[in-house]
C-alpha cells in the first residue's frame, strides 16, 4: 500500500477524551472513530489488524476442530424466554421492536440460538462431540462504556459452544478450549494468564477468565508470578488426547491465580512472598462449563447408546476480539506510539522513502516493494513528499515492528536501512539481504 494513496488520518493532538494509552493510540493512529458511546468505526489500519486477530482466532479454533457458522446479530426474544433469561438480563440487553411489534434484541451473547440449532438438527449419541463457533458484533448497553474497544457497547467476539453426551466429555472441550486460547494469545504477542473466575449471568461453576496483566485493568487480580512464565512456546498439542490436553491445562492452572470475585486470601499467603503479586488484569476471553442449564429448559437433548433420551452437556467460550487491540497495545508501547507485534501488525514492514523524487531512491523502494510484495509481505510505502522526521514520526505511531529506510546516500553504498521498531536498532544491508531477512523473521508467524 502506497501511504499516499491510502487513508491514514492520524491526529497530531492527544484526543482529550481518551483516558488510557491504548484508546489515545488507536484515535491518533487514525484506528478507529467513535460514532456513539461506545460504538465504533473501524477505520483502514484498525480494520487490517482486527482481520489478523480474527484470522489467527479462526485458525487456531479450526486447529481444535470447531466448526465455524454465523449467526445474526439480531434474535427473537420467544428463545430467551424459553431459557428464562429474556427478564433477567436486565438493562444491559438492547430489545428492539419490528413493524409487526415483534420482541426483538440485539445479541449479547448466543447460548439460546445455537441451543436451538442444535436441537433442530442433532438427534444422536453419534453426532458428538460438536462445538460450534462464529466471530460475530454483540451488543450490551454497559452502563459505563469506557476505554475505548476495551470496554465497548458493540463489540466483536468470537464465541464457540461445546456440545457432549456428558460431563466428562464437556470438561474435555473445556480443556480444549483453554489449550487453543493459551496458542491463539501467544500468536498475538501476548501472556493471557487463566484465573479461576466467576460465571455471573452466564451460569455454571467452572470458569477461568484470560488475563493479560496492565495497569489500566479494570480487574483486580492476585498471582503467583511464576504463572508469567509459563508458554505453550510451538508444542504440538494433540487435541483428542483427554490427557495431554488435561496435563497442559494442569500446567497452567496450578500455580495460583485468581480475579477479586474468586480471591482466597489464606491460599494467596501459602504463596512464597517472593513471588506474591497483586495487579491489575484486562480480560480477554473467558470459557465455561455449566452442563445442561441450557439443554434441558430448551429440550436439546440426544439419544444415547442405551437408547434414553438426555439433555446435552454444553459450555461456552468467549474471546474479547475487538477488546484484544487494546489489550495489546496496552501490553507493547512507547512514548513514541504502538508496537505491533509481528503476528498481529497491520502492515509486515513500512518503507521510508528519505527523498521522493529521488530517482534512484525512488526506483529502489518501488523494487523493494514489488519484492516484499511477491513474498506475502506487503509494505506500507510512505512515498509522500514529507520531511523525513514527519515520516518517522508516523511510522513510529502506528507501529510496524519494522522499517526500511531508503535513501540517496545509502543506495551509493549499495545499502538500505533496517530497524526493529521494538529495540530502535538499525543495521545496513543490501535491499536484498534486507526482504530475505523479513521473509526469514514472518514465516514463524505464518
Ligand atoms: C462465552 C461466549 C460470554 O459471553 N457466552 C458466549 C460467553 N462470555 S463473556 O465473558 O461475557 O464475554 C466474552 C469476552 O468478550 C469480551 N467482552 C467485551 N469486549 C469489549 N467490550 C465489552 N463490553 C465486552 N464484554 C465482554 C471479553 O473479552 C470477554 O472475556
């Protein structure tokens, strides 16, 4: 992409209404603009990074063998009344009416719709286990939209429903679901610690919340700080294997690690004082087990292999999609602006052109880019005729983890510019020598 022909409307200012880091990058990064309270639109650059974390979402859901569908945004009121949920949910759920005066509402979640798809389609012991799953807009009237897409009003979140013939099996899902989560965070650059939480209007007693440890969490959480260091890292994890699945989720959920609502002060002082912590938590997914609170109100049952009729055993599992640039930037910034990590970066690599016009620096980065380009990784080419310390600047606010930098001088000695936005160090190298090396960096995040 040609940043002259692209649309990038970075602000020059801090916007005064933005409170933490991340929601003042994202409006001065030209990421997102607020059309209502806590209602967004995604602009270029915010668009091209909330794809890459849906893409890496879907992957690893796929790579655990959920099945992705959509669903509407919009439901019929009559399927929360079957499950009783339709008068508790209370304010934060949007109802809306048709011209038919028909009870509408704007889904803050789908265990009701999905239950009725199931019930509609699957019959049998047979077609288990299935789990579901879409990345879907939900809505949910928060009484205090804040922070930006961290705590938003409509939101993007990808959730996934479990279906099996009994507890066991759920907890195995349950379990799956906690291994995929750990790998699809790490993807993204990030440590998303699991916590023993509580279920609140989602039901059920077993529950962990992710959390990616920031000051500006809106959860207290207490730790053993060993937990920091855990990392799946590129294990292959089979997930049929009951065990192994278990074992890693053991793993990471020994050590303790707690929210405020499930806080044991006398288990948190057996913690080594060394390595006792508390802080603060953005949340960024959160998975559940609550077996047949859903199946049976809603009559999604199965015939089992001794031909009885029973209620399904479910769970569901969410991740914050639209929450997780925020998270992220939250968790990998400077003074100068963001830091994407590669896996999640809108654009690989930007190209700095130090004098547009310049006809051997011209020709240089348009064969740099027709380069990266053919490799899979396409630069952002700022080829505009701005004072180098401008283009810099931008770049650096909108945070590619990596830049070339091209210019007259350097093109004499055959050489161009590479610099890592993480550590600011730069070294000179061919334009050749310069794609092999990006090539080489991205294909562990591909
Ligand atoms: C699990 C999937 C559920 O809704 N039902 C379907 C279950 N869980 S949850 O914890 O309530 O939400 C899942 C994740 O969505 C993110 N989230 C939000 N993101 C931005 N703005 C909001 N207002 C908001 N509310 C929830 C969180 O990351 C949460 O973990």
């Amino acid at each position: 992409m040609r940043l002259s022909r692209y649309f990038l409307p970075v602000l020059k200012e801090n916007p005064s209404e933005a409170q933490i880091v991340s929601h003042r990058l994202m409006l001065r990064a030209g990421m997102i603009r607020q059309q209502a309270a806590g209602i967004y639109s995604w602009l270029p650059l915010g668009y091209r990074v909330l794809k890459r974390i849906e893409q890496i979402v879907h992957e690893e859901q796929v790579r655990a063998g959920h099945i992705p569908l959509l669903m509407p945004t919009l439901q019929s009121a009559d399927l929360w009344r079957e499950s009783g949920r339709y008068d508790d949910y209370g304010e934060e759920m949007l109802r809306i009416k048709d011209r038919h005066k028909r009870d509408l509402l704007y889904g803050p979640t789908n265990e009701e719709m999905i239950t009725d798809i199931f019930r509609a389609h699957v019959g049998s012991y047979k077609d288990l286990p299935l789990t579901l799953y879409h990345i879907q807009w939900k809505f949910r009237d928060e009484i205090r939209p804040r922070f930006g897409v961290m705590r938003g009003r409509e939101f993007l979140m990808k959730d996934g429903y479990n279906f099996d013939i009994d507890k066991d099996a759920a907890l195995h899902a349950y379990n799956r679901h906690m291994v995929s989560y750990l790998r699809t965070y790490e993807r993204m650059g990030l440590t998303a610690i699991p916590m023993r939480a509580d279920s609140g209007p989602i039901g059920g007693d077993d529950t962990h919340e992710f959390l990616v440890l920031a000051q500006t969490g809106e959860s207290e959480v207490f730790y053993d700080d060993r937990v920091t260091q855990l990392k799946l890292g590129g294990r292959a994890v089979d997930y049929d294997n009951w065990d192994e699945v278990a074992g890693v989720c053991t793993e990471f959920t020994t050590l303790y690690a707690r929210t405020d609502e499930t806080h044991d002060a006398a288990l948190f002082e057996q913690i080594p004082e060394a390595h006792r912590k508390v802080g603060r938590g953005i949340e960024v997914g959160q998975i559940f087990y609550f077996g047949t609170k859903y199946s049976e109100p809603m009559g999604a049952t199965v015939v089992n292999d001794k031909g009885e009729r029973v209620p399904v055993h479910m769970g569901s599992h969410g991740i914050g999609v639209s929450r997780l640039l925020g998270a992220i930037i939250e968790a990998s910034h400077d003074d100068k602006g963001i830091i994407w990590p590669e896996g999640v970066t809108p654009f690989p690599v930007g190209i700095v052109n130090l004098k547009q016009g310049d006809g051997a620096a011209d020709v240089a980065c348009d064969s740099l880019y027709a380069a990266l380009t053919t490799q899979g990784l396409e630069p952002l080419y700022d080829d505009r005729n701005e004072r180098a310390g401008a283009k810099f600047a931008t770049m650096d606010l909108i945070g590619l983890p990596w830049r070339i930098t091209v210019g007259p001088r350097g093109l004499e000695k055959g050489v161009v510019e590479l610099t890592s936005r993480r550590t600011g160090e730069s070294e000179e190298m061919s334009p050749e020598a310069a794609v092999a090396r990006l090539v080489q960096i991205y294909a562990a995040h591909r």
